[in-house]
C-alpha cells in the first residue's frame, strides 16, 4: 500500500470522513481540527508503526497531505 493511502486509512481512523482529493487541498476544509490531530497522532503511529514524540508535532504537519507525508517520511515512515 502506497504512503498516501496509509495516511488515509490512519485519517479515516481518526475519524475524517471524506479526504482530500489532492494531496494540497487544506486538510482543514474536510474537518481537521486540534482534536483530530490528537486522534490522527494516535493512528498515524498505530498504521506505521512509529512513536511520535510531542516534542516532534506541529500542526503545520496538518496543513495538507504533502505536508503530512513530509513529516512521515522524515520519521521512518515508507
């Protein structure tokens, strides 16, 4: 399964929905807010099988799935 597909099934986890269908679409516009990212964490960490420590969040990570896919790769994540 590809990286993108992975976030969205950890998103849909976490309770999103319906997701973007761009990976720059504004992940806010489909209901991301400070909870869901807290959930999305929690998800993200289960589907890649990462710790992500808090001092590593931003809700910049948040803003689009190139941004999330971003931080991913940069924390082991494939």
């Amino acid at each position: 399964m590809e990286l993108f597909e992975r976030i969205g099934k950890a998103l849909r986890a976490a309770g999103m929905a319906e997701l973007p269908s761009s990976p720059s679409e504004e992940l806010a516009l489909y209901g991301m807010d400070s909870l869901m990212m807290v959930l999305a964490v929690a998800a993200l960490e289960k589907e890649f099988s990462l710790r992500i420590p808090g001092r590593e969040f931003s809700e910049d990570f948040f803003r689009d799935l190139d941004a999330l896919a971003g931080w991913l790769r940069r924390l082991g994540a494939s």
